[in-house]
C-alpha cells in the first residue's frame, strides 16, 4: 500500500503501531531526558501534550515520521543504560537502543530529515560497545547526509585524533567547516589541533537559484506545507526539510 500524506494521524498510528519496545517512552521525567522533538511523536503524545498534531508533523516531514518514536525509545534505552552499574546489563540494553534505530534505518525514508541524527546516535552507541569500526561507517552515513552535520564531523575527528591519526582528523574538520556556516565549534576544535582555518565557512555550500518573482496576474506556486502546518511557535519547525 503507497503511504501519502494525506493519511490521517489516526490510521498512521494504527500502521505503525504494531511494534512495541520494552522502553517506550512513558514518563515525563523520561520524555524531559529526550530531545525537543520527541514529544510530537506518536505514543509519546499522551505523555507531552503536544500542541501540534500528528497530521501536522506527518504533512512537514513525511510518512517515515510515522516510524520515529522508534528512535526517541532507543535514546530512552541508552538514558536507562547509562544509569546502569553492572556493564554487562547497560551492553544489553544498549543493544536494545541499537534494535529500534535499526528499526528506523529499515523503514524510514532514505531522505528522511532526521537520519543524520539516527545515525549519529547509531554511532555513539556503537562507540559505547566497542564496536569502533561499525560507528565510523555510521557516522561517515550521517556525514554523506549532510556534509555539515556538526555533531557527527566533531564525532568523526575526535576518533581520529585517538587514534592518532592527526591528518585525518584534521581533514575531517575542515570539510565539515566548509559545509557549514555554523561552524564556530568545529573552528574552535580545528584550532585545538594546532590549526588555523584560512577559508569561507559554508563555501562547499550548493547555492540555490534566486526564484523569480511570479508577475502580479500569475499564480504564486503553492508550498510543498500547508501553512496551517507551520504554526506560530512551532519549536520543530527548524528542522523542516
């Protein structure tokens, strides 16, 4: 069946609610350890309250948003994890956080806004099991995905540099600076490696086209999101598409 976007919330919960997880988000003390946007997810919404419906989130990011709470439980399994004494119990429920990112690695739409992020929460995980070769493949993904992803380039150079591979480190940061004009911490990390960055932050940045002004009897094209899905204040809004 070909999902559109003109699915309501309601049949996309019953869709994709057919997985459960051992750590579903159901507390507001877990959803208050987990990033903003977890609390527009499905089976996440009767703990947050989110203003902004699921009709919403699904029209601004796409049907794989239906398959995201999968990744807001895994970070709550790696939170639980990370409280745990005994490394052998914290491995396995890490383990656990690894299933449900997979779980959105598997479903989700390649271009799917947020694989950066599930990515790079893929590799931090790994790094956390020693499992160092898998969590530099992850972290290169989140990069091909976006170049200037800071998280995953500051990631990616730090494992570099403790290995002691100082050169690759190195490259690493400046090809996610000229990515990014929002590169002051990765500037700032460069700097730390003895290096100074002599070029234009962003400059590897593909300029868009000017769109040219429709004339006064021509019909403006309509956005790809519905400005009622865009309210005032929406806090997720800057990581529209």
């Amino acid at each position: 069946m070909k999902l559109t976007k003109t699915i309501g919330g309601a049949a996309m919960l019953a869709l994709f609610s057919s997985n459960s997880s051992a750590d579903a988000v159901r507390t507001p003390a877990e959803l208050a350890l987990l990033p903003p946007y977890c609390s527009g997810v499905q089976q996440v919404r009767d703990i947050s309250k989110d203003p902004v419906s699921l009709d919403q989130y699904m029209q601004m990011y796409g049907p794989s948003y239906g398959h995201f709470h999968h990744y807001c439980w895994a970070l709550n399994s790696e939170n639980k994890a990370n409280a745990m004494p005994d490394r052998n119990a914290r491995d396995f429920k890490l383990g656990d956080a690894l299933k449900d990112i997979r779980y959105v690695l598997t479903n989700a739409s390649p271009d799917f806004v947020f694989m950066p992020d599930v990515y790079n929460s893929q590799a931090r995980i790994l790094f956390e099991l020693h499992r160092d070769g898998e969590a530099v493949l992850s972290l290169e993904k989140a990069i091909e995905l976006k170049p200037g992803y800071v998280p995953a380039v500051a990631r990616l150079s730090d494992y570099f540099a403790g290995i002691g591979d100082r050169e690759k480190a190195i490259q690493t940061l400046k090809n996610g600076i000229d990515n990014t004009e929002n590169a002051g911490f990765l500037i700032s990390k460069l700097a730390r490696l003895g290096v100074t960055y002599q070029g234009t932050p962003g400059s590897a940045i593909k300029k868009e086209e000017p769109v040219a002004t429709p004339a006064a009897n021509e019909a403006a094209p309509a956005s790809s999101v519905p400005a009622a899905s865009r309210p005032p204040g929406n806090p997720y809004c800057r990581f529209c598409p």
